[in-house]
C-alpha cells in the first residue's frame, strides 16, 4: 500500500467530530495553515522508514494515529494549535503505541530542525536514544 492509498484510506475513514473541520495550525513564523492530518501521517512514515522497513500494517496502524491526533483535536475543541503542540501529540502517541524508535527518530528529526534554524547550524548535531525502563 501506497501513500497516497493510506491518504484516501485516513480520508475515507475520518470521522468529524461536530461536523468541525476547521482546524488550523499555527506555524513557527506565526502564519496560519489549514490542518493537514496527511503531514502527520508523512511524518511519522518518514521516520518509520528510517528505522524499519515499512510494512502495510505499520502504515495503517500509523494511519490510525494520525487519526487518534486529528479527532483529539476536534474532540477538544481546538481551534488553533501550534507545531509544538502536534509534535508533543505525535511523540505521545507513538510512544503509547509501542514504537519507541520511530519515536526516537520522529524526536531526533524535530530536534535537528529545531537546531538547524539558530546559530548551531552545521555546528550540533542530534543522536538521541530512547531506552524503556522496566
């Protein structure tokens, strides 16, 4: 399965809570953008196949969570959220679900962007490990 079946899959299969579908999402530079619940899901399929070879299942089950996230949200009530705000839901989630390195992965990425846009460009670069304690 494809990414742009497991699109039309999310898209199929998502519920709208209230018939809301609103949401928007404020940016780092401060604009506004539409909620996209498709660049979570590419997110987390972006850092899963830095880790694994990316099977049918995982992408539906990272489908799902990106379905978890966007209905949080409407159930809620968001309105606006921020990068931050999905990245901390994101992390969460994949953690909850058991995937503790594509978490590893989807925080270390975020991280590096996150270094990258100050003066520690080129000059830090990001190796995190995740260990469950048991």
């Amino acid at each position: 399965m494809d990414l742009e079946q497991v699109s039309r899959d999310i898209n199929s299969k998502l519920v709208k809570v209230d018939g809301r579908s609103d949401l928007k999402i404020m940016k780092r530079n401060g604009s506004m953008e539409d909620f996209n619940v498709l660049k979570i899901f590419a997110a987390m399929l972006n850092a899963a196949k830095s880790v694994y070879v990316v099977s049918d299942d995982l992408r539906q089950n990272l489908a799902r969570i990106a379905k978890q996230i966007e209905l949080h949200l409407l159930e809620v009530d968001a309105h606006v959220v921020t990068i931050s705000m999905i990245q901390a839901l994101v992390e969460d989630k994949l953690l909850a679900a058991g995937y503790l390195h594509i978490a590893e992965h989807y925080i270390s990425y975020r991280l590096q962007r996150d270094i990258d846009r100050t003066d520690y460009a080129g000059k830090v670069v990001v190796h995190l490990k995740l260990e469950q304690v048991r």
